[in-house]
C-alpha cells in the first residue's frame, strides 16, 4: 500500500468519525480527515 493511499484511509477514517456524535476536545475531527486529504492530494507533488 502505498503512502497516498494510506493517508486517503486514514482521511475517509477520521471525516466517518467526524459525523459520529463523538466529543473531542479541541480537536476536530472533520478538519484532520480533510488535511490528511489535501496532503493525500499533494503527496505526488510534495515527493517528486
């Protein structure tokens, strides 16, 4: 597996815990799943 799909995992992971009615302190779920998304996103750019 690769590391791009690794993070998109982990994005789709983190925006499904996002919608659950789940109480972080702080942290916001939602906002992780979609940087880990955009860098996801990036990766090819960001390692060449």
């Amino acid at each position: 597996m690769s590391v791009q799909a690794l993070l998109y995992l982990v994005a789709i992971i983190l925006i499904v815990l996002a919608a659950l009615p789940l109480r972080t302190r702080g942290v916001s779920l939602a906002l992780l799943g979609a940087a880990c998304a955009l860098l996801a996103y990036a990766w090819p750019v960001i390692t060449d």
